[in-house]
C-alpha cells in the first residue's frame, strides 16, 4: 500500500532533485567550458553562461587528438569486450546451473571472488600473457622437458611466441571474463522453472539446443543489460589500452585525450580539452539512452 502524504512527497522530490543536480552539474559545466573561447574559459570565476566559441572548439578537439580514428578503434573494442563478456558469461552460467558435477558451486564462488581483484592489481601478469599469449604453454613444455625432447630428436629449438600487443585482439581479448555477467546470467537461470529443461530434454533437445533455442532468447534483456554496462566500462578503460598500445595508431579516445591537456609550458586551452572531453563522452551516453529500457529489464529480470 502507498500512502499519499504531500510532506513526504515534497521531501522525496526535494532528495531527487539534489541528486540530479549532482549529476548533471559537472556535464553542464563541461558544455559551458567547451563553448567559450581561452580568455573566457581561464577567468575566475568562470562565466556560467553558454558562449559562441562551442563548434570552434569541437573542430579543434577532433582535429587535434585525431578523435576520429581513435572513437572508432574504441568502439571496436568496447563493442568487442562487451559481446566476449555476453558470450563467455552466459556460457559459464549454463554450465553451472544446468550441468550436475562435482565442484561446480565451489567452480563458481571462485569465479565469483574475482570480483575482489580488479584489473589494476593483476595488470602485470596480464600484460606479460599478452604480450606472449603463448608463454604459458612454453613453460609447461620447458618444465616437462619436451621442449629438450623435441631439440634432441629434430634439431629445431621451439619457441612458442605470439604477441597481442598493439592490435585489436590484445585489447579486448584478455578483458573477455567476467565475474559479473556470470553472476546476472546465474540468477536469472535460476528462475526459470526446472520444468523447462525437463521438457526440452523430453522433447529430444539436447544441451547445445536447449541453450540456443530456450535460454538465450529469454535471456534478451540480461544480455542488453550486460552488454550496456560492460560497453560503458571498457570504453572509459584507460590504463590498459595505454599499456598495450604502443603504437598511436591503436590507441582509443580515452587515452587521446591527453594530446589535448596542456602542458607545463603550453597555452592553457582548457575550452578544446572540455569539447575534446565532451565528444568522448558522447558514445556510451548514446547507448545508454537507447538500451535504457532493455537496462531496466535485464536488471529487473535478475531479482525475481
């Protein structure tokens, strides 16, 4: 039951408000800052209305960092981590509810503690895989001896090597694992009724078609969900993208935006790094407006 209480209402209201005002401030004054020019934007305090300076600077900005390239390459990486994590999430959370064997609740309360190590704490080990993804298999050549074996009977010393680094691959794949879409997609399968599985089972479905006729057109609004979440947080990834890509021609929006920081010594152009800033953030705000419906759902879905 909801009661009508016009006090409570107002306060709720009031709180509401607050908290959009926070949100909203710090965008507001990156759009004021990215329309006026360098005299006006340096003033303190700065002036709070609009100026006419916003499409020069947005010019600028794209010209400079060369914004053009590098939103494309981080739309294909973010549009990459998103549909591995959609895709490898779902497939563990089948597994584990869906298939008995020993372990699998431990399998996936170890999964689940990964959530504690976030990427800046296993950023080392990560790069060294990807910089020789196959360095893991040369070590268990090396220690069971059948790299000596191998150079005895042929000659031929094997070196496993390949490098992911400045490439697309190297900026996605080793971001694919997720403990989080694991999670969403565990509660959401868990429900379904049993009686569905059993059904397919009687109806000669086996597993691979029960998971791609049944579960994952049900699972439409979980997997946007993901999808949305997972695209905005590989988007705004900034220290790994700046370790794997050496090379500029690889290097994602998030990352250009430092050619557009003045220097020490540099002319304090705060107005082209504000619309250079803005132009950033544009993308995963676009795809959070149109998927905020399926967001909502997918989520909803999760704590029934």
């Amino acid at each position: 039951m909801v009661e009508n209480r016009p006090l409570f209402n107002l306060a709720c209201q009031a709180v509401l408000l607050v908290g959009l005002l926070a949100a909203v401030l710090p965008f507001a004054i990156v759009v004021i800052a990215a329309s006026h020019d360098i005299v006006t934007v340096n003033r303190v305090p700065m002036p709070l209305a609009p100026g006419s300076h916003f499409l020069a600077n947005i010019t600028e900005a794209w010209t400079r960092a060369d914004l053009g390239s590098k939103i494309f390459n981080s739309f294909v990486f973010a549009s990459a981590v998103a549909l591995g994590k959609v895709v490898f999430s779902a497939m563990a959370a089948f597994a584990i509810v869906y298939f008995r064997f020993p372990g699998r609740m431990l399998l996936f309360w170890a999964v689940f503690v990964t959530l504690m190590l976030p990427l800046e704490v296993r950023i080392v080990p990560t790069y060294a895989v990807a910089a020789n993804a196959l360095q893991p298999f040369q070590a268990i050549l090396d220690v069971t001896g059948l790299t000596q074996a191998i150079n005895w009977a042929t000659g031929i010393r094997l070196q496993l090597n390949w490098g992911l680094l400045n490439s697309y691959t190297g900026l996605a794949l080793p971001l694919v694992a997720t403990a989080t879409g694991t999670f969403l997609y565990r509660q959401f399968f868990l429900t379904l009724p049993d009686e569905l599985a059993e059904a397919a089972k009687m109806d000669g479905s086996g597993p691979v078609r029960f998971f791609f006729d049944i579960l994952l057109p049900l699972s439409k609004p979980t997997m946007a969900a993901l999808a949305t979440i997972m695209f905005v947080w590989a988007w705004n990834q900034y220290l790994w993208p700046l370790l794997v890509t050496t090379d500029a021609s690889f290097g994602t929006a998030t990352t250009q935006l430092k050619a557009l920081i003045p220097s020490e010594d540099g002319m304090p152009d705060w107005n082209v790094a504000m619309a250079g800033c803005l132009l950033v953030m544009l993308p995963p705000l676009l795809v959070i407006a149109l998927m905020q419906r399926w967001f909502v759902r997918g989520l909803a879905a999760t704590d029934k």
